[in-house]
C-alpha cells in the first residue's frame, strides 16, 4: 500500500469518501 500515502494519497481520500457517501445514501444511513 505504498500509493497511501504518496501522491496518490489526497486521489484515494476523495475516491474512499465519494464511495462512502454513495453507499451512506444508498444505505440511507446518514
């Protein structure tokens, strides 16, 4: 996991909270 953290760190933070809102609104969980 080495993108973690690098360059690809901030692209994989909004990837993983776009993700997260779209199952929060499917989940209608939030």
């Amino acid at each position: 996991m080495e993108g973690i953290g690098g360059s690809m760190g901030p692209l994989y933070g909004s990837l993983f909270m776009g993700m997260a809102d779209s199952v929060r609104d499917k989940t209608g969980a939030g």
